[in-house]
C-alpha cells in the first residue's frame, strides 16, 4: 500500500514559554510556531509481519526553541528525513523496530536545531510465558546539539544507549500485575545541557479491566 498525506500543524507558546522567570527562558514576544508537514510512505502487511518505510519533509515558520538565555522563535526551520518500522510476531514473539534518520535545521543558517538528534532507533521484543509476558527494549539516541548553561558557548551532547525490561503477570482475566526497569545499566546522559536524567528506576502497576 502507497501513501500521500500533507498538512498544516499550529502549536501556540505555552504559559511557561513566555511568562516563565528570566533565568529559565521565558519570552514574552515569541509568536505562534506553523508548519507544513509532507510525508510519502510504503506499507507492506503479510503472514504477520508489517513493514513502513516513510519519507517525511516538515517546513517550520517561528519554530519555538530554546537557546540559552531564552526561548525564541526561529524564522525558518525544515526537519526531513526517513522512518523506518518493522513488527512481527513469531508464534508467542513478539518484535517491534523503528529507526529515524533526519536533518533538524535552521534553514537560514544550516546550523542544526538544538536538542535534536539526527538519528533514533529502538528495538523492543516481548514473549509470552502462559500468564507471564516478558519483554526487553533497546533505545538508542546519536548526539546532539545544545548551549553550555554557564558559559553560553555551544556543545555537543553525547549519544547514547538505554536498556529497559518489562515484566506483566496476567492474575485473572481482569487483573494485571506489571514491573518495569528504565534504564537497567544506570546510563549517565543528558538531552538537556546541565539537566540530569533519571538513572535506574523501578515502576510497579496494578491493572483492572472489567
């Protein structure tokens, strides 16, 4: 199967964007961020498995983003590239995989738009064990750009890789009981200059369905 699809996307400044104090970036006079956004894509669906290969070209006018000291609004922004996902089932497996590569820019400079990586990938698999489901995710993320907090000056942002693991156990037919472990090997990364990121953590849910 073949697509086509295009469309225009609005985002206003939130009240923090503009209103928030000096030192974390607020701007009063930042205007409403609008796009156009373009995507070409092929699906391809058989014996349980599913394929998407998507072109994307996203054109941003006043795109709103942060460039220490301030939030601003950046006149001409274009962000295109690739998707790639695959998922499948094999019996009680199951796989999922996605992978982007993209060109965050500013058009007018060709500088990258800070905070954006150029490439992301996951790959997530999960097997059922009767009323066990255990499963286990790779995130990956390449560098990206950003401002140094002190000194203003630019840096770059390590890539990294995150390892997480899921457990549920089905109690009846209503009932789920569900473990998660974000960030197994306690990765030490940033996605903001000078903003830690949470290390190793433990989530335990209780679900019930009627």
């Amino acid at each position: 199967r073949a697509t086509a699809a295009i469309g225009n996307a609005f985002k206003a400044p939130t009240f923090l964007d503009m209103y928030a104090p000096a030192a974390w970036g607020g701007n009063p006079n930042l205007h409403p961020e609008r796009a156009q956004n373009r995507e070409v894509a092929l699906h391809y669906v058989a014996n349980r498995q599913h394929v998407d290969v998507v072109y994307f070209d996203n054109r941003i006018r006043d795109l709103i983003a942060y460039q220490f000291p301030l939030t601003v609004n950046i006149n001409q922004a274009r962000i295109n590239g690739w998707e790639l996902e695959y998922a499948g089932e094999f019996g009680d497996t199951r796989v999922k995989a996605n992978l982007t590569l993209q060109n965050p820019r500013d058009t007018n400079t060709g500088t990258l738009l800070t905070r954006r990586a150029r490439e992301h990938a996951s790959i997530v698999a999960s097997h059922d064990f009767g009323t066990w489901n255990m499963g286990a995710e790779l995130q990956h993320s390449g560098a990206r750009a950003d401002s140094d907090i002190n000194t203003f000056s630019p840096v770059t942002l390590s890539g990294y890789q995150v390892f997480n693991l899921t457990a549920q156990y089905r109690m009846d037919k209503g009932l789920t009981i569900s473990a998660r472990i974000d960030n197994l090997f306690n990765h030490d990364y940033m996605l903001a200059h000078g903003y830690n990121t949470l290390g190793r953590t433990l989530f335990v849910g209780l679900n019930y369905r009627q």
